[in-house]
C-alpha cells in the first residue's frame, strides 16, 4: 500500500476530534514501517547518486536492506511496542504503535514479491501474496482504486473531525499524493 493510504487510514483510525496529539502520533507510527525505505533509497539514489533500477532491483533485496526491514516491519516488534502502551496506559503511544500495526496488516496481503519478514526475529519468511499494490501483473489495476478510495475516505473522516489548519493542509496533501500515486499505477504503469 502506498505511504499516503498508510498515514490517512491510521489518522483516521486512531485520531480522536480534539486531540491532535493522537492523530500526530498516529500519522507518525503509520510512516515509521516505511521509514528506513525512504532514508535508505533516498541516500542510495541523491547522496551516492546510485540509480534507482539498482536500488529498486538489487539493493532492496539485499540481506543488509532486507535486515533492516525485518526490525520495522515485524509484528512481533510492533506488537509488543503496542502492549508495553497498553500496560502504560499511553494513548499517544497506542495511537503510533495501533497505526504501526495497522501498516503492517494493510501490507501483508498486499506484496507479491517485495514483501517483508513480518514475524521477524521469531523467522525471516516473506509471506508472497498472489496480489500486488503496485504490481499489475497481480492485480494493481484493481487494488489501486479500492486503496484510492478508501484513502479519500479517510482523508474526509480526518477533515470532518476538524482538526485544525495544519493537519487539515496535511490531510489534504495526502489525499492529493496518494491519487497522484493511484493514478500513475493505473495509467502509466497500465501501458506496459
């Protein structure tokens, strides 16, 4: 799934009307899974000026790569995170690990084989879905709508709630983003 539908749906999930605090940390945990990805590729492609069919082709599947998504994208990390928050009794931290988690579900079923070790450190299996978010040859032209969707959703779930000017902008900039995305899944990837 892409970042965008991560960070409205866990907004939307576990942001409350007048508590930004909560929607704050969630937009955080429903980032922090895909994180490492941009700080690793963005360093690769602008700082060591490695080009992206590299990045995308070798790099990401790389042991060293692949051992640092293991730690953010396991539910074993992420769920005992969450119930340290619960035994706390923080909501901001159930907001952030909630939404973590919630990335993590929304995720699993949806790579076919750019997945991720997501009951890391107990196995490194991938579990290869026969669809894909972004792959059409496993579906991406029909995913990418319900995913748009639900993510507009969201993002007026977010906006209804009022939570003030700028996590309103943001709300916005991130339906923007992710139709943006969609609808180069859809249209540019669909001439292939």
């Amino acid at each position: 799934m892409n970042t965008p539908a991560h960070l409205l749906i866990g907004a939307a999930v576990f942001g409350k009307r007048g508590e930004r605090q909560l929607v704050w940390a969630a937009l955080a945990g429903a980032l922090l899974p895909d994180l490492s990805l941009y700080v690793l590729a963005g360093v690769s492609m602008h700082l060591l000026n490695i080009p992206p069919r590299v990045v995308f082709d070798e790099l990401y599947f790389s042991d060293l790569w692949q051992a640092v998504f293991a730690v953010d994208n396991s539910f074993i990390v992420w769920g005992a995170l969450f119930v340290l928050a619960l035994w706390r009794q923080s909501r901001w931290a159930m907001a952030l690990t909630g939404a973590a988690l919630l990335h993590l579900a929304l995720d699993f079923p949806l790579h076919h084989d750019d997945g991720r070790p997501h009951l890391w450190p107990m196995t490194d299996w991938i579990f290869e879905s026969p669809i894909s978010y972004w792959d059409r040859a496993h579906g991406a032209l029909w995913i990418a709508p319900v995913e748009a969707t639900v993510a507009l959703i969201c993002g007026g779930v977010i906006l209804m709630r009022r939570p003030g000017w700028w996590l309103g902008l943001l709300t916005i900039a991130l339906v923007a983003a992710e139709l943006m995305v969609a609808r180069i899944w859809m249209f540019v990837f669909a001439g292939g």
